[in-house]
C-alpha cells in the first residue's frame, strides 16, 4: 500500500530524521516551503505541494494548501465508497500522515517591538485547517502537531500498526492545540483594541507547569497551569533554588502571600498558613520584619510559608531557620544566609526578583463553581477618596498610620475579618468568621501582646456596637471600618463612649 505525507512545520525540531525514516519506509512526502527547503538540503526527497494541487502558491505564500487535492486526500473516508469513487473521478490521491506545527504566532507577540501587522501575519490558516481536517478524519489518517510525538509514530509505524488508540490522542491533541492557539490571538486583539477582558464568550488558554503528587488531600488529583506569558512577580515567575517541589496547597498559600506582600513598600515579611495570613510585620530592615510576623503568632506560623521583600541576609535566615517553615520566597538572597537555609532539608526555597511588581492592568480573578464560573477584576484599590473621621476624637497622625496598616493587611484576611496592628505589627487576626464580633473577639484572644494602644480595622461595617465595646474593653485606641450600616450611629455613639477615634472608608474589602 503506497502512504503519503504532508509536512509542513515552523518547528524544525527532528522533521529531518522523522521526514528521512518516513522515506526509507516508502512513505512520499509532500512539503511546502522552508521545510521543503531543509529537506532537500537533507537529501530527503520531497514533492512540492504545487505538484500535487497542480496551482503555484500564491499571496505571498498565503495560499498554498487550500486546495480540494489536498482536502480531499485528507477528509476521504476510506471505508466509504462513495468517497474513494469521487477521489478516483478528480484525481485526488490519499494524504495519510499531516504532520503541521503552527506559525510562531506566541514567539511573534512576545517580542517587544511586535506591530499589530507583524502578529496578523503570523496567524496561521492554512495549518489549522488541515490538522482540523486530519484530526477529523483521524480513524483514516495519522496527525502529528508535536515533535515531541515523532518517535512513538515512528516506532508503531515501524511496527506495522498505528492503533486507533493512537490516533485518536493525536487528533485530541491537535483540537487542544488549535483551541489554544485562537484563544491565545483572540486575546491578543482584544487587548489591542483596548476592549473588555470579560467578553461574552471568554475562552481561556494555560500551560501546564506540573502534574502535583495530589491536591489538597492525597485522594485529589491536580496540576498546576500557568498563563500563556509568564506575569512578572507571580509565582510562576519564581525560580526554586532549594527542596521538594511545589504541592498544591503550598501554591495556594504562597500566592496568597505574595499578593499581600505587595501592598507593602516598606521592608515587610507576610507569614501565611492555609491561605491566610497568621502574622504580617513591616520595620526598617526585614530582619525586625520578620521577627514582627513571627511574633504576631509563633504557633501558627511553624510550617506555614513567609514572604518578603528584601534581600534575606544571615541575621535573617538564622531566625527563620529556628522554625520549620514549608517555603520562603524573597527577591534576594545572601549566598551566606542561603547556606544557613539550605541546611533545613525540606524547606523550599524560591527566589522570585520583582516580588513587587503590580498586576497588569488586565488581569483577572477567576472562581470555578460547579457548573460555571465567576470572574472579576482584582481588588487594587486601598480606598476610594479620603477616609472621614466621624467620631469626636480625631486620631492621631501615629494612629492613622497604624490604621492605614491595619486596613491594607484586612484587605486580605476572610470575610468577616478584623485586624488588630500596633507599631506595624499584626497583633491579632480574626478571619473567615459567620459573626463579626466573633472575629473581633478571636482578633483580641489571638493577641500575644497586649492590646492596649492598638487599632482596629474591620473589612465591612459593623451592623451593631457590640464590637466596639470589645475593642474598648481590650484598650483600642482607634477602628477603621468601611461605614454603611443602618446602625452606622449607634456604632459611632459606642466608639464616642469610649473614646475611641472612628474613620470611615466608605468602600468594603470582602474576600471569600
């Protein structure tokens, strides 16, 4: 039985010794262009495509394939009699191997002088027609759009039979790889034109950077992905220099670290255990730092993960190194201070350079629920217009920034929330709470310091005073809360009561 291949690939990657053992089995080749080229150049020997079609390429090359002697050979199905007597009356010969990898298009935008002409030029038509046409028809004809897939080919053909098996992964594998490809240039013409990241129909492409050991329990499968073009300052960024890999609730916990960390301009550690912080402390080197996240919950913190966003030198890393910590993630490293870490066998250990750096302006956050999805925009604003003093003590410069503090930390912490700060440092936290005195209470139980002289900040309002009278019994000095409540003063009429100097936000901070 006489084969016949159609190869046309951008990556070049083993085309030559897959192209060249195809040939020496009797299989002809057709090709197209520059992989004609390299072929020949090989000694391979190959038919141009506009032999086959009988029509030169065209366009500048644009049309090439499109031709119903190519589609034809490909979508005949050969148990069909009908179909072999209509290719038999044109003059149309079978294709049984398309082996087609893409135009650059992802290499093409990544550079940094791309025009919108050079992108719309690396937009492929021709290969994801016929490697949508072969994987169609995949019962009939063998698809190959990864090089990576070569030898396992190679080796059934060899063999004497690609199974259906076989195939239908290869043609599962083209329709994963068209799909991402449209994805990946719809979203880079929406971007361009400047329109909304959350369209009607919103398809989303990702690479998978890891199979996990499991998930969040050992009966969960799970993978972790990361976006087409790594993020500056997102985990994926993060280069491992030391222990295990990466689980899945590490991932989870760390990246609730980093976004917390870059809140903060000041030398800041953030301690993060099950995805919330347990202790966050700013000073003016990050040694104090951490010492005023380690203090806030000494308990809490021993396997959990800390971030920060200096460069970590050896009066640092011996005092991490105390504890048993799950990962550290800095910007930079002291080789010194990296030795003493790396003597703790099962930390892991990430660098990540621009810790700080911001979320770009069209990023997105993104919760599966069953059956759906829920997408928003990521909480970037601290406060819209100036906090309103409404009680009669007016705070003190010293209080307003503790508050600023405590407020910027409760952004992160779970609905309902409450942090009590003092000297830029998390003394108590109250999260994921039904009742939100509940979390005012379990802020100041939490304390191992003595509250007195602290504020208070909680991520909504407060529906009753009862919080208030606690925060007054546990000798707070101010409170900053969003505002909004029918009882808004009721709630202020406590706080006068006791002295206690009360700002207003007038925006929320929920976080579920």
């Amino acid at each position: 039985m006489k084969y016949r291949a159609l190869i046309s690939v951008s990556d070049k990657t083993g085309v030559v010794e897959f192209a060249s053992a195809l040939a020496e089995l009797g299989v002809e080749l057709i090709s197209t262009g520059g992989t004609e080229s390299i072929l020949k150049k090989s000694g391979v020997a190959v038919k141009n495509i506009s032999e086959v079609t009988g029509f030169p390429e065209c366009l500048d090359g644009r049309v090439k394939t499109l031709h119903p002697k190519v589609h034809g050979g490909i979508l005949a199905m050969r148990d069909n009699p009908d179909h072999m007597l209509q290719l038999e009356t044109l003059g149309i010969e079978t294709i049984d191997f398309v082996i087609i990898n893409l135009y650059p298009f992802k290499e093409t935008i990544s550079k940094s002088d791309v025009t919108l002409e050079d992108a719309i030029e690396n937009i492929d038509i021709g290969g994801p027609t016929m490697l949508r046409s072969a994987a169609k028809n995949h019962k009939d004809v063998v698809v190959v759009v990864d090089p990576s897939d070569y030898e396992a080919v190679l080796k059934a053909f060899k063999s004497g039979t690609i199974s259906y098996e076989m195939k239908y992964d290869l043609a599962l594998k083209v329709f994963e790889h068209t799909a991402y490809y449209d994805a990946m240039i719809a979203d880079y013409l929406r971007k361009q034109a400047g329109k909304s990241p959350m369209p009607n129909k919103l398809t989303l492409t990702y690479e998978k950077v890891q199979d996990m050991r499991y998930g969040e329990n050992p009966h969960q499968k799970a993978s972790f992905y990361k976006e087409v073009f790594t993020v500056s300052g997102t985990l994926p960024d993060a280069k491992q220099l030391h222990g295990k890999e990466l689980s899945f609730n590490n991932i989870n916990d760390t990246n609730a670290a980093i976004a917390l960390l870059k809140e903060f301009d000041r030398p800041t550690a953030v301690a993060v255990k099950h995805a919330v912080p347990c202790g966050v402390g700013t000073g003016y080197d990050i040694h104090q730092a951490y010492t005023k996240a380690y203090d806030c919950d000494p308990q809490s913190i021993f396997g959990g993960i800390v971030a920060l966003n200096r460069r970590v030198d050896v009066k640092t890393a011996e005092k991490m190194a105390e504890i048993f910590l799950e990962v550290i993630i800095a910007p930079e490293y002291e080789p010194d201070a990296l030795e003493v870490l790396m003597k703790k066998k099962n930390v892991r250990i990430m660098l990540l350079e621009r810790i700080e750096a911001p979320l770009p302006s069209d990023a997105l956050e993104m919760k599966k629920v069953m059956g759906g999805m829920l997408v928003q925009e990521p909480d970037r604003l601290l406060l819209e217009g100036e906090p309103r003093v409404v009680t009669e003590r007016i705070p003190t410069k010293k209080e307003m920034e503790e508050l600023m503090f405590a407020w910027t930390v409760c952004k992160h912490v779970k609905s309902n929330g409450i942090v009590i700060s003092k000297d830029g440092q998390t003394l108590g936290l109250g999260q994921g709470q039904v009742s939100r005195v509940w979390a005012a209470e379990n802020a100041i139980r939490q304390s191992n310091f003595p509250t007195k002289g602290s504020v208070l900040a909680s991520d909504a309002f407060f529906p009753f005073g009862d919080s208030i009278r606690e925060a007054a019994k546990a000798g707070i000095t101010a409170v900053i809360q969003p505002g909004g409540s029918v009882r808004d003063q009721e709630v202020i009429d406590e706080a006068n009561k006791y002295g206690i100097a009360m700002v207003f936000t007038g925006m929320r901070h929920f976080k579920h």
